[in-house]
C-alpha cells in the first residue's frame, strides 16, 4: 500500500481534490479524489488523529469550514490526510489508459494495483 504524503487542490480549478501519494518503491505519483468528479484511490487504513464520521462523503471541491474547536477531518478532504494507506482500485488497462495526458503510464504504477 502506499502513503498519502500530501493533499492539495488542483490549481485554482478545486480544493483538496487530490493527494500525492508515496508508493512502497519509492515512488511517488498524485491521484484525483474527487477532481473533477472523479476518484482512483480507496483508503485501506485511516490515519490516526482528528475526529470524523467515516460514513460522510466529502463536499468535493470545496474549502472545509474553518474552526476554532478541536481538529477535525471535514469534509472535502475525502477523508483523506498524510499518513493514510491507499491503493489504485482499477485494472491495469484502464489505468494506463487514464495516466494518458497525466505524465504516462510507467510500469511500476501496476505495483499499486489491489
């Protein structure tokens, strides 16, 4: 499994819809979670820290609401944050044909499948 190392928007377009994922090789590659309406990672663990209903589906694309309580995952983060394992939850065939336009397709990428 890999390991979120960041989560981020893409550009100005939407708001933590994204994550920089690290994969067991040492490689490191950003997937959608939520972009565009669109998701290529499941979470397998979820990290520790912060409260959440785990049940919630995030409102993509836009900014969590600011809060002066105490740390929370809200919503449009897809639940996700740095440290959480993930995988890619496609076939093959169909992930290289999504890595077109998005940097390639590069063999290792299948590592990440299951």
């Amino acid at each position: 499994a890999g390991r979120v190392i960041d989560v981020r928007g893409w550009g100005s377009e939407s708001d933590r819809s994204v994550v920089t994922v690290r994969w067991p090789n040492g490689t490191t590659n950003v997937y959608r979670i939520g972009h565009r309406g669109k998701a290529d990672l499941k979470c397998l663990t979820p990290g520790e820290g912060g409260f959440y209903y785990r049940d919630h589906m995030p409102i993509v694309g836009r900014s969590p609401p600011s809060s002066s309580g105490p740390a929370t995952r809200e919503a449009g983060s897809a639940g996700l944050k740095p440290g959480d394992a993930v995988r890619v939850d496609l076939e093959a065939d169909l992930l290289q044909l999504l890595q077109e336009g998005h940097g390639g397709w590069n063999p290792k990428m299948e590592e990440a499948i299951g």
